[in-house]
C-alpha cells in the first residue's frame, strides 16, 4: 500500500537548521534560497515524492512542520 | 493535488498544544527543542497537562517555562532537584519532572542530584548532557570530553589538568534510590522516538511511586561546538557515543541487560577526541 503525503512548514519560525534534510528518506526537502523575517533561510519542499512519514517533523528542533498523509 | 491532502482528517503530526506558541530562543539545530518536544508529547498523551509541574534549570533551558504550557517553578543554580522533592512531597498526586543541563545537574548541582538520587524520590530527571557549557559561552564542563576542545581548554581536555569526564548517570544508576535510568539521544528520527518511550516510562513510573527516574539525553552544542548542526550530529555520533553509550542502564529497580559492571565502574575514559 502506498502512502501520499504533504508537509506544511511554518516558514516564520523555522531556523534553518538543516536537521530535518537529513532525516527525509525520500529527499523533498531543501534550504530555501530565501530568508524569513529573522534572516534564516527556511526549509522548503522541493518535490512530490513525500511519503509522509514525518520523520522531517519528528527530528524538527522548533516543531514547525505539520504533516499530512492520505492512502493511494 | 496540495488540497487533496492538506485536510484536518489527514493530518498525522503536528506540534502538541502542550507546547505553547512562543519561538524558542535556542540556537537552530539544538536538542532543547526536540527534548521539549518529545516531554510535551508524552504529558499531552497522557492527558496529565493539569497535574503535571515543571522545574526548570539554570543554564540554556533557563527559560523552558516559556515553551511548557504547564505550571514551571524556577530554582537556583543546580537546586532543582530539591524544589522538585518539595513540590512533590507537598503534592504527591502531581506528575514533577525537572529539566536540566549539565553545567547545572552535574557540576554545581550534584549534591542536590546525588541525594534527590539516593533518597529516590519519586520524580523524574531530566538531564540534557551536550559535553559544554552552552550558554555562557563554550567553556569545559565535568561531562566534556578528554581531548575536547572548549573556551577554557582551547588545546583540549587534559587528564592530568581537568580530570575525567563524569559520567553521572551510570553513577545514579549505582545508588539504590534510582528506579529507572536511561541515556537517550534525539538526532535522528529513530532516536526520537527512542527517547520518547522512555520518556514516557519515566512518567508512568511516577504512578508506582517506587524512586526516581533519570532520562539522559545526550544532545549537540552546534554552537559551543563550532560547527553546523548536521556535523555537530555527526561528531556526537562518533565522538560522543563511545564515551556516553545509548541505552536503559537501570530498568524497574534492576540493572539492565548487557550492562556489566565495568560499564559502571569504569575509571578511564573510552575514546580520546582528536
């Protein structure tokens, strides 16, 4: 069975930290080359290849990302 | 596409309400957050937000009861363990948990932590060990490393200068007042929800009223340590782990399985960082 899955990033508050990068299995993760209001470049999704396993949201330090998950 | 998904009746994890909306003010990448987090998650499951209080420590999670949204009592330098026995004594039905870090559960508070210890009063510990003092600035603290370069020991850890790091949850897990001890970490996806279940232990032993419960989680200082996150995570992976080994150390009362006692007793530091 597989699994369909989306992540929303709160972009204000997220510092940039690159932890969850490594923890996504499926690489849709990157550094955005844009900085948020405290002059971090935030995480943003770069493909659709998420699973939604939220190992990204699990590893994240300041809990921004939210994630969404649906069967297909 | 995006729409199809992001639904209420899709949603799997989010942050818990239990953590309150307040940006932390630590430094990106750290292990406060997570540690936060994962506490947060476990007082959410258990539906235990009102009878749950915090005590919180000096040192970089100074100010956690911004980011708990349960009752926190600040305590001085080291001492929370005392006001954690005193709370808890008064209010025996409340779930205390105290949250420190190492400069202030293994340095200047380590008479308070010993007899909290020894006394095995019936709270849990939280102990978040980075290997440095994080907020005033990187200096050495008992847990750093041999070898280790800090603030005050810019060539390195000496033995014959600083003496050995101090490995103060094996210590805990010798005194008979202990009920649970375990060294955790929270860099990776899998260790997170390690140290979740045992966090969760170490609350639920409370309700059997039987010692204390000691959660070590041994976490990066990217700061301190002069490097990204994801190397610091790296060089906590190869340089901190032989000399702080993940594990239940203590379990119900009982040393655990595998633990032998040269583990405990042991004199020499394991690795030397280069």
């Amino acid at each position: 069975m597989a699994f369909k899955g989306q992540i929303v990033i709160d972009t204000e508050h997220c510092k940039g930290c690159g932890v969850c990068l490594e923890a996504c299995p499926m690489h849709c993760i990157e550094l955005s080359k844009n900085v948020n209001g405290k002059g971090y470049n935030y995480t943003h999704v770069v493909n659709e290849n998420c699973i939604g396993c939220a190992s990204c949201a699990i590893v994240c330090p300041d809990g921004v990302i939210s994630v969404y998950k649906v069967k297909c | 596409m995006a729409n199809d998904i992001v639904k209420p009746e899709n949603l799997v994890y989010t942050k818990t309400k239990v953590l309150t909306d307040n940006v932390m003010h630590y430094c990106p990448g750290c292990g406060h957050g997570t540690a936060h987090r994962i506490i947060a998650e476990v007082i959410d499951e258990m539906g235990i937000q009102d009878k749950t209080v915090g005590v919180s420590p000096v040192g970089c999670s100074v100010m956690a009861y911004n980011y708990f949204d349960v009752d926190f009592q600040e305590a001085a330098h080291g001492r929370a363990p005392a006001v954690a026995t005193a709370i808890k004594r008064l209010n025996p039905d409340l779930f205390v948990f105290t949250y420190q870090g190492d400069g202030d559960l293994a340095a200047i508070g380590t008479a308070e932590t010993i007899h909290a210890a020894n006394r095995g009063e019936n709270i849990t510990m939280v102990f978040i060990n980075n290997g440095i003092y994080g907020m005033t600035g990187g200096q050495m603290a008992p847990t750093t490393l041999v070898g280790m370069k800090s603030a005050t020991t810019p060539y390195g850890r000496r033995v014959d200068l600083n003496g050995y790091p101090l490995r103060i949850t094996e210590l805990l897990a010798t005194l008979p007042g202990t009920y649970y001890v375990t060294r955790q970490s929270v860099h990776t996806p899998a260790n997170v929800r390690k140290a979740k279940a045992a966090m969760r232990k170490a609350f639920e032993n409370q309700k059997l009223g039987k010692g204390l419960s000691f959660v070590e989680i041994v976490s990066s200082c990217n700061s301190g340590w002069k490097m990204t996150p994801v190397q610091a995570n790296k060089w906590m992976e190869e340089n901190m782990f032989p000399n702080y080994p993940l594990g239940d150390i203590k379990v119900d009362g009982k040393i655990a399985e595998g633990i032998t006692a040269d583990r405990l007793v042991v004199s020499n530091p394991l690795t030397v960082v280069k």
